[in-house]
C-alpha cells in the first residue's frame, strides 16, 4: 500500500523520492520524526552488533573451556580446572563453573566436606548463573523498546504528514494530488522508515532471546553437573572416613 503511493505520486512528477529530494521536501516537523528514527536505528544496530560479538565469542570459548575442565575435574585437579575458567573470561559457562569451584575449594582444608558446604557452592553457582543472565540480557530491553515503538513513531510522522497535507490543501485553496503531494510524501516516508527501524529489532530481539534461552539452559546442566561432582567429592570424603 505505502509502496504504491509513493509510486503514485512520483509517477505523478509532483514529488521526488530520492533522498536528498525527500528530505528537502520535509516539514521539520517530519524531519524531526526522521531523526528521532534514524537514533533509534543507530542504537538497535550497536546492539545488535554487540550482542552478536559477546554471544559469538560465549560460545567459542565454551566449545575450548567445556571438554578442559571436564578433564582437569575427573582427574581432581581443582586448580587447573579454575585455571582454565579464568582464562574463558567471556565464556558464560566458565563464569558460573568459577564461581561454583571457587566456593568449592574453599572449604577443601577441611577435613571433609559437608552438606552445608555444598549448598553453600550451589548458591554460588545459582548467583553466578543470575548475574550472566542479567549480562547476556543487556540491550535487549533496548531492541524491544525500538521494535515496539518505532512503527508509532512512523505513525506520528504521518499524522504530521496528513496535517501538512490538509494545511496545503487549505492554503492553496485547491483540491488534487499536487495540493496535498508533498504531505503525503511525509506521511508515507515516515511510515515507512518506521517500519524499516521496527522489524529488524523485533527480529534480532526474538533471535538473541533465544540464543539466551539456549545458553540459560547450558548454565542449567553445568551447574548440575558441578553439584553432582561436589556430591562424588563428599562421598569419597565420608569412605576415608
């Protein structure tokens, strides 16, 4: 429909749609709209750039931390294994299996290692997961607030649009396409720079949230992982005993 108007109108001679052209022919009420717009889209690319970098080398390092520590665990080298998490400083699952190992090996002086010990690492582990998930979270508020509003804003614009568009009508004291052409184009411009700001944050939000839905859900299984293996490491305890 947007598309066909503004074919219409340049069919018609009487507005021009190239960039320079359309910009020219704003209202600065419109060009108002359109800056306020092209913000918006400056700030859903910075984050989608961001988000992409920070979860891309998430799971890079996890691929190269997963299969270390898992070795440096079954041959009960605690401090390698801590060792290997701080070096995947950008891996989600480095930074709660730290977490976990760090409160884990600060009770290893004692003579053994009881239950309250472990629940005292399960809720490092638990802090630890809701601190990276606040992390990996961040800017995505961002990306909903432009996909939500954007497409009103591209709205309001072509309200001012049709407002202008009857302001000419009135002035000129005539009627047609011509009268009310540069309004239109407004409108139709502002709505459709509205919609082009909206969907691809409406898309990137709904791709990154399950990107952290999937990474939640590797912190999940780590953390089991890890109690499972404190669980093994108070049961040895106990059999010297």
């Amino acid at each position: 429909m947007v598309y066909a108007m503004m074919m219409l109108l340049q069919d018609s001679g009487s507005v021009s749609f190239d960039p320079i052209s359309m910009w020219r022919q704003m209202g600065w009420s419109a060009r108002g709209v359109v800056i306020v717009l092209f913000i918006m889209s400056v700030i859903s690319i910075a984050v989608m750039v961001d988000r992409y970098l920070a979860y891309s080398a998430a799971k890079k390092q996890s691929r190269v931390f997963a299969p270390k520590v898992a070795g440096a665990l079954k041959q009960g080298r605690l401090d390698e294994a801590i060792k290997v998490a701080e070096v995947n400083k950008r891996s989600h699952l480095a930074k709660v299996v730290a977490a976990g190992l760090g409160e884990f090996q600060a009770h290893q002086g004692s003579s053994d290692v009881s239950g309250d010990e472990i629940e005292a690492s399960q809720r490092a582990l638990a802090r630890a997961q809701a601190i990276e998930h606040a992390d990996l979270k961040r800017g995505l508020g961002s990306l909903a607030t432009i996909g939500a509003t954007a497409p009103f804003v591209g709205l309001f614009g072509t309200v001012l649009g049709i407002i202008h568009a009857f302001a000419s009508m009135s002035a000129e004291k005539t009627t047609g396409l011509t009268a009310v052409a540069g309004g239109i184009s407004e409108a139709l411009v502002t709505t459709a720079i509205g919609l082009f700001v909206a969907i691809p944050a409406v898309w990137a939000y709904n791709y990154f949230s399950g990107k952290i839905e999937a990474f939640d859900i590797e912190m999940d299984n780590s953390g089991s992982e890890l109690v499972d293996y404190f669980l093994k490491q108070s049961g040895r305890s106990a059999a010297r005993k």
